[in-house]
C-alpha cells in the first residue's frame, strides 16, 4: 500500500471485529480465493466443500466487518473483497505492526 | 513494510493464531502501548487498568502468537513488540489484503 494513503480512524470495537472475521480457517480461505478474482458462492461452496448454511455464515461475518461485499446474479450472489479491505486491516492494526 | 522482504510462509492454523491474538480489545491495546517502546508489565498493569491474571493470560496470547516477547527486570518483565511481528502479520494475510 501507498503509505501516502490516509487511514480512516478506527474505534477499538470496529478493530476487533476485523481480527476476529479474520480468525477463522474458512474465513481466511474464503478471502484467498477473493484475492485474485471474483467468485460467485456456488464457486465458494465446491471450493471449500462446506454446508451451504456454514457458508452462509462465515460470508455474513466477513460482510459485515466490510471485507467483502456480494452482489446478486440470477440465483447466484459473486463475491469480491471491498475496495477498503486492505486499508481497514492497516488501520487496524498499531501503526508498528502495519506491514 | 518494504517488498522486497519475502514472507515466511505459514500454515492456516498459525495464521488464525495471529488474528484470534489480534481479536481481543486488551490484546490490541497492549499492542499499541509497546508499539512505541518496552514497557513493563507494571505499567500495561497501571495503564490498562486490568486484573493482574488477566493481564497475564493476554501477555500470555500474545507471547504464544510471537507477537510480544518479554524480559525478566528483577520482579518486573519488560515486554516488546518481536522483531517480526509485523512481518508475521502480513505473511498471515492473503496477498492483495498485505496494506
């Protein structure tokens, strides 16, 4: 990242629920597989060989610590990560151990 | 972090172990006390306000991620960031999430 970039602060709440949606096997499985390209949750359910409503689950907790966003197909949803994803991890993080 | 460094590789498992040991509003304030400079476990103790056998099990966490490592001082140990902990960091975050 540009270290340009200006953080958005972060309140302590909101750091936490980053890390935690961060540490999870599936989770961070989930977010390797969004790295390089947009996958729709059919893709994500072979891929993992897990229950649609584990799947479900673990995508709601990254939805909602705005590391991916999902975006609705026929019957299916494509996911991606967020645009900010990176920046909200850095931000998270004490200035130290940004990467 | 410069990109040059090339990243350790680690397991999915020691990967979670980082963000669970991230995934805590204690942990992370600790954090950022010792992204500054060593301090010891008396003044996280005065400055967090905590339990001393809380305070202990999250050093504790953090030590067993090899995010902090501590020094025994006479009654005190004085804890620091490790020299790789941010390092540790990025290798345990999918690529396009490094900031």
């Amino acid at each position: 990242m540009d270290s340009s970039i200006t953080l958005v602060p972060m309140d302590l709440e909101a750091k936490v629920e980053v890390f935690k949606a961060l540490a999870d096997p599936y989770r961070l499985e989930i977010l390797e597989i969004l790295s390089p390209k947009i996958r729709c949750n059919c893709h994500l359910q072979d891929q993992l060989n897990i229950a649609p409503n584990l799947l479900s689950y673990h995508l709601k907790v990254l939805r909602e610590a705005g590391l991916i966003e999902g975006s609705k197909r026929g019957r299916w949803i494509d996911y991606s990560l967020t645009s900010d994803a990176a920046e909200m991890i850095a931000a998270a993080l004490p200035e130290r151990l940004r990467p």
